[in-house]
C-alpha cells in the first residue's frame, strides 16, 4: 500500500527518502532484575529519590533487589538502616514531606507491622489533615503473602489491610513489565503509595518487549489488565497468583471451559470498570487471592459486583483464598494452605456447570 503511494510522489521528492522499519526485540528478564533497573533509572531520573531499608545498601538487598545500586550511587541515596522499622519509616515520612522521594524497603510486609503507625496514622493521612497542603511521595514496598517455609510471622498477604485505607495507593504486580511499569509510577507519584512483591516472584522470567524495556514506560495506577481473553468464566487475581490463574485457565480450555483471566495488578484504587465489563460477557466470576477469606479482596470485589453488575451474574461468585489458618510450617500443611491452581479450576467448573 505504502509502496503505491509513494510512486505517484514527483521522483525529485524521493531524492533521500528512505523508508526506515524497525524491529521490536523482546528481553527475557526475571521479576527480580525488572525491579533493579527501575530502581536504577528512577535513581538516576531524579535526584530526590533515595533507597531506605535493612541490608539494602552494602549486601546488596536481602533479596538482592537493589544489586549495585550502592557502588554507583553511594551511600547518601542507598542507605542501610538498623534492625528498627519503627525508626526508619518515620524518617523516610519526615523526608518525603521535605520534598524527597523516598523508597521504603521491608524485608517482609510481615515486619511493616513495626511501622505501621508511620505508614497509616502519618504518611496515608497527612496530605488531607494538612487541607492537600502536605504531600508525602513515598513507597513502601517488599515482598508480601507467603512464600516458603518461613512460618506463620512471614507468610501473610496484607493486600486486603492496606486496600483499606484512604490516603494509600496499593498496587501488587504480577509481570515484569508491570513490576516496571508500576514502580515508576508509584516512584513519580506525589501520594504514598503502597508496593506490594512475591518473594516467590523474584526468580519468574518474563519477555519484556521494546517499550516495556523503555525509560520512559510506564503502568498506570487503578488499571487492571485482561491478560487471556475468554467468554465462560472471569478469573480475577493479583501478584503471583495470577500465574495459578493462567495455568488454570490453560487446563480448562482442554475441557471446553473458556476462561478469561483479569490481572488486577492495582488493588487500591480497584478498577472495578475492567471486572464488570467481563462479567457482562461471561456472567460467572470467580476471585482469587493468597490472604484470608474474612474482609478480603475477594469480598470486595463480590460487594462491588452485587452493587454494579448483579443482573450479569448467572451463578453465585466464588472466592477461593488461602486457608483461614496461620500458615503452617509443615510443607504438607503449608501446601494445603495455600491456595493451588486445582482449587483455581475446581471453582471455575462449579460456576459454569451449576446450572447444567
């Protein structure tokens, strides 16, 4: 097409043009390098941003997350801290309120319970006592929700906590380009913004395309992302449940089931707009979350369906979530615990079999 219009131009205006294409190469990278290089070009985008937290500077991160960073940006930016959570999240909002940007790093969401005061009483709720005077441009993040073998103190998902709560911005990534996307987001952002990881996550490889790799890319808050379109069923989740969720949807498509699979990726704002319009087409929903069942995601979610898309449904919601245990040590207990891609599928065929 391009061809026949260009021979119809005077041949005096083709002199030097040349029709230049380009080619899009994907890189594969894990969740854990895709969260280094945002670090590093936000680091290196703005001067105010800095990195606060335990081993995250000479060790190079617990999880080795912030690699490097110390060598090339020092020690005023890439800051250790003692064992006191307490302690370095009140710094980290004094600073943000100073007019820096600072990145909170929690070896776990686990021990954000020490600082949780800072988090919600200071950071989530100054901007509005101050009358929008005030900002606090701040992000806490670390890994969240159970991992492996670590016990009942390391395991739980605090999504639901602080989704909860006006004045935060909670987002949970489950790709590598939404891991980028979304912590340079959350990094400009001018609220404090709550970022949630899967320690379990960190190795998971990911292709990042062309633009996903770019400076400049990014993800955009309260926006979720329909990762495998389908018309039987919806399937919603975040982190790295979204993985069970699309292994589940791949083993009922071999039994005739076509699923839709929903990546969440924000859980406050919730974009309840994306979850509707599937429920419109596939009049069956089924949640899907690591935390507990009581006062959950999944609860908000069916609340939000009953107020906004009742007349789609065509079968009750399902909610399939952790056990409403404390995470056991056992590896036998722990597997049974946590929430497997068999219960994902399991709670699809109830919903689109009930009325067969």
């Amino acid at each position: 097409m391009l061809s026949s219009i260009l021979k119809k131009i005077q041949p005096s205006l083709l002199v030097n043009f040349r029709i230049i294409t380009r080619t899009y190469a994907t890189k594969e990278v894990t969740v854990r390098d895709a969260i280094n290089s945002a670090l590093d070009e936000e680091l290196a985008r703005d001067e105010k941003v800095f990195i606060m937290g335990e081993e995250v500077a000479q060790y190079n991160g617990a999880y080795k997350i912030t690699k490097g960073l110390f060598d090339k940006y020092g020690g005023d930016r890439i800051i250790d801290t003692p064992i006191t959570e307490a302690g370095f999240a009140g710094i980290g909002v004094g600073a943000a309120m100073a007019g820096t940007r600072p990145i909170i790093e929690f070896m776990t969401f686990n021990f954000a319970m020490q600082a949780i005061d800072h988090i919600i009483n200071s950071s989530a709720k100054t901007h509005y006592m101050s009358g929008g005077k005030v900002f606090n441009p701040i992000v806490w993040r670390g890994p969240n929700g159970p991992p492996t073998a670590v016990g009942a103190q390391h395991s739980q998902c605090f999504a639901a906590w602080y989704g909860s709560v006006p004045g935060l911005k909670v987002v949970a990534p489950w790709s590598a380009a939404d891991h980028r996307g979304l912590l340079k987001s959350a990094i400009r952002d001018d609220n404090p913004v709550v970022y949630l990881e899967s320690e379990l996550l960190y190795n998971y490889k990911f292709d990042l395309s062309d633009q996903e790799q770019d400076k400049e890319y990014l993800v955009p808050i309260g926006k979720a992302k329909v990762e495998r379109e389908g018309k039987d069923v919806t399937i919603v989740g975040f982190s790295r449940i979204v993985s069970n969720c699309m292994e589940a949807a791949e083993i009922l498509a071999k039994e005739g089931i076509s699923a839709e699979v929903i990546n969440l990726r924000t859980i406050r704002p919730i974009d309840a707009e994306t979850i509707v319009n599937s429920l419109k087409k596939t009049n069956k929903l089924v949640t899907v979350e690591e935390g507990w069942a009581q006062s959950g995601i999944g609860a908000e979610i069916s609340a939000l369906m009953m107020e906004h898309a009742f007349d789609y449904l065509d079968a009750p919601i399902e909610r399939i979530c952790g056990a409403d245990v404390p995470m056991p040590y056992a590896s036998n207990l722990e597997n049974a615990a946590m929430v497997q891609t068999q219960n994902i599928v399991n709670a699809a065929k109830r919903v689109t079999q009930r009325n067969k």
